[in-house]
C-alpha cells in the first residue's frame, strides 16, 4: 500500500462512495476510493490520494467529523508487513505470558516446584472434568467397538 493511503473507520452502514469522494476531493485527486461493509456493523473505507500531502491534511482535518450520523476515524492504512509484523509480536506475547504461569494453579509469580498449592488436593477443575468425560467416551466406544468385532468374528467362523 502506499503511503497515500489512508484507512476511514466507524462509517455508518448508509455511507456511499459518492459521500466519501465529495468530502475528500477537496484535498486533492483521489486514486481510489473502496468501502468495505461487516454485515450489519460499521463500514470502512480505503482511500488513496495521488500525493502524500493531500492525504495527510484529509486526515489532520477530517479525523473525527461526522458522515452520517457516525464519527468517521481516519488513520494511514497499514502496509502488509506491518500488519505480519504487529500479528507475530501479538503471537510472540501470548507465548511469552502463558511460560510465566504455573502449570500447577495457573498463576503467575512461581513455577510448579515452588507452587503453595502443590500439596493441597486438587479442586474440580473444568480441564479435569473435561478429561474424565473424554476417557468415559473413549471407554464407551473401546466397549461397543470390542462387542461388534466379536460378533463379526464369530459370524466369519460359523461359515
């Protein structure tokens, strides 16, 4: 993308391209104008100038006026890389906070062998209620598959 372009978020859903262009034409020749809609939310748009200038006094001027009932936001699109950039830092983080948590209660501050619940029993925990009922399903289905392979077997000797 290029530095001419501009994101435009919090449109309301009636916004039309039409709207858009009579109010940033006034800042210069747009190249391109694409409203993306989410259902029944909010729209957003994509706007690119042919020059810098023009797109960066739209959004010093038009950040936080009013089009439609709703109070548009403007900010510079981002790039591609900045994106995958921002999504592998997100990723990076949530790795890093999960490593800082005890394996034994879940909080943070300690590891499990220095854990003060180490040695207390251990509540019911949703993941050990979730356990036991797959281990009661997979008994369930170990059962009846062990019933119908013996009845196939003894079908298979008697002819």
């Amino acid at each position: 993308m290029p530095k001419a372009e501009l994101y435009i978020g919090n449109l309301g859903r009636d916004v039309s391209r039409r709207d858009i262009e009579n109010i940033f034409d006034k800042y210069g020749k747009v190249r391109r104008c694409d409203i993306k809609s989410k259902g029944l939310g909010s729209s957003y748009a994509f706007l690119e100038y042919e020059d810098e200038r023009d797109a960066e006094d739209a959004l010093k001027l038009e950040n936080g006026k009013d089009v439609c009932g709703s109070s548009m936001v403007i900010e510079w699109a981002k790039t591609r890389e900045q994106k995958l950039r921002e999504n592998r830092l997100k990723m990076k983080n949530k790795r890093v906070e999960r490593s800082r948590e005890c394996y034994e209660c879940g909080r943070r501050g300690h590891f499990v062998r220095e854990c003060p619940d180490k040695d207390r029993p251990k509540r019911n925990s949703r993941s050990d209620r979730e356990r036991k009922d797959r281990d009661y399903v997979r008994s369930r289905n170990r059962s009846s598959s062990r019933s119908r392979s013996n009845s196939r077997r003894r079908y298979r000797s008697r002819s």
